[in-house]
C-alpha cells in the first residue's frame, strides 16, 4: 500500500481534478470515446497523498498527462458545468453560511434587550451581533456578485467567452474575492453595521412606512451588501477618500513654477 501513497502535492491535486472530471463525464455520459483516459485512471485512481509517501515516477506523470491531453477538447459548456459542481461551496454553501449568520445578528438584537443594559454582556452580544451581519451582508454581496455574474455569462449570446467564464470559475479568483468583499464590507462598512443592523432589526418588528425616505431605510440596511457586491463601488468610495486626504494634508498638490527664461542667441561674429 505505500507503494500507492504519494508525497507530490501537486501530483495529487491533479490527479484528483482529472479523476472527478472523468467521473463527471461518465456521469453526464459525455466521456470521449477515443479518448485514452480510463487505462491510465486504472492505474493511478488509487493513489493518495501522503507527507511520508514517496514522489511519482516519470511514467505516472506521463499516464497523467495522457488523462489530461485525452480530455482538453472537451466542449466549454461541460467544462463549464464541471466548474461549477467543484465550486458549489461558492455558489450554495457559503450563501447559506452568510444567510444564517445574517439571521442570528437579527435575532441577537432581540436576545441583547434581556441583558442588563451597561453590562458587559449587554455590549459583547451587541458587538458580536454587528461584527456578524456586517461581515454577513459583505458576504451575501460577494456571494450575489459570483451568481449574478456567472448567470449573466451564460445568458449572454456572446456566452462562448472561455477566458471569462473560466475567470468566474476559478477557484483562486472566487477566494480572493470573498476575502476581499468581506474585507471591504467590514472595514469599510462597520461605520453602517450598527445603524444597518438596528434599521433591519426595526423594520423586522414594525410596519414599513412607504414613504420617499423608505429608500434611505433600504440603504441604511444594504451599506454591507453593496460594499461586498461591488468593487467599483469600493474603490470609489477610496479614491475619493484619498483625495479628501490629499487636500486636508496639502499632499500631491505639486507648486507652479515659472517657466524657465529663454537662453539669449548667439550673435553671429
């Protein structure tokens, strides 16, 4: 058994991307058939990783590459589809993660009127209940960009954009932007959580007047959500908190200075 127990990463990390997009395949029953993938899965599926393992020969990465060549004229549709089941903590889990915490922040505000007001209890749930929505509405936002622009892709007529699409399923792409939507909604929106979370909490228990300052409502409520959805937005909101800064401190506001005075020509002799 440890002849089948592999120290290589990256080996493993290949190998088990190939392993279930042939079992996507078979699933979908699209497998290529000139393609001369399942000798060489046969002979490699067993593998694992293992840090005491020992590292894959040339002939196994040869087999690997065989797999992979086999299977790089798949149609972008399948790919595609192959992406997105691999990624569904992106596209469901991690919405469903963010909705919970969202409810329990709202939930929290009405558990926090139990505690002594001026306690340390009363404001350690206070905080964590806003920390919590507002990291959970960055959240909610990211997540609502990565769907919208994923069904916006496909939708679209000009749909066959490989690098595009293949942009919006990469999982490096997708991590970096959660982290950073959060990032943005937390640091960004923590100014709003508190005001965004008592206005949602609010109109939660009480009717909803609609009124013309019911859209501030909405936007007192949605600060987190639309600093986590869009990055335009958030750079922005930067620059323009830059530039205020730039003024304030006098910084980058380069002094004029006269032209020089013209040489005299050289009189001819």
């Amino acid at each position: 058994m440890s002849a089948l127990k592999i120290s290589d990463r990256l080996f493993i990390r290949q190998l088990d991307h190939t392993r279930g997009l042939v079992a996507f395949l078979i699933e979908r029953q699209a497998l290529p058939r000139n393609a001369d993938v399942l000798p060489c899965l046969a002979a490699l599926g067993s593998m694992r990783y293992s840090h005491a393992g020992r590292a894959a020969s040339e002939e196994e990465w040869q087999k690997l590459c065989t797999m992979s060549q086999g299977l790089s004229e798949l149609p972008l549709e399948t790919t595609t589809a192959f992406n997105i089941s691999r990624l569904r903590t992106f596209f469901s889990l991690l919405p469903l993660i963010f909705l919970i915490m969202g409810i329990v922040a709202l939930e929290t505000t009405y558990l926090q009127g139990f505690a002594v007001e001026g306690s340390g209890w009363y404001y350690f749930i206070g905080l964590a209940a806003v920390l919590s929505w507002t990291c959970a509405l960055g959240g909610l936002g990211t997540s609502a960009f990565f769907g919208t622009s994923l069904l916006a892709q496909l939708a679209s007529t000009a749909g066959n954009d490989e690098a595009k699409i293949k942009e919006i399923t990469d999982h490096s792409y997708l991590q970096t932007r959660l982290m950073i939507g959060i990032l943005f909604a937390f640091v960004l929106g923590l100014p709003f959580g508190h005001l965004s979370l008592d206005t949602a909490s609010h109109v939660l228990y009480n009717d909803v007047i609609w009124d013309a300052g019911l859209a501030t409502t909405v936007m007192h409520i949605l600060a987190p959500f639309l600093l986590g959805f869009s990055t335009s937005l958030v750079l922005a909101i930067l620059e323009r908190l830059i530039e205020g800064f730039k003024t304030i401190l006098g910084v980058g506001q380069a002094m004029q200075q006269p032209p020089p005075a013209p040489r005299p020509l050289a009189r001819a002799h």
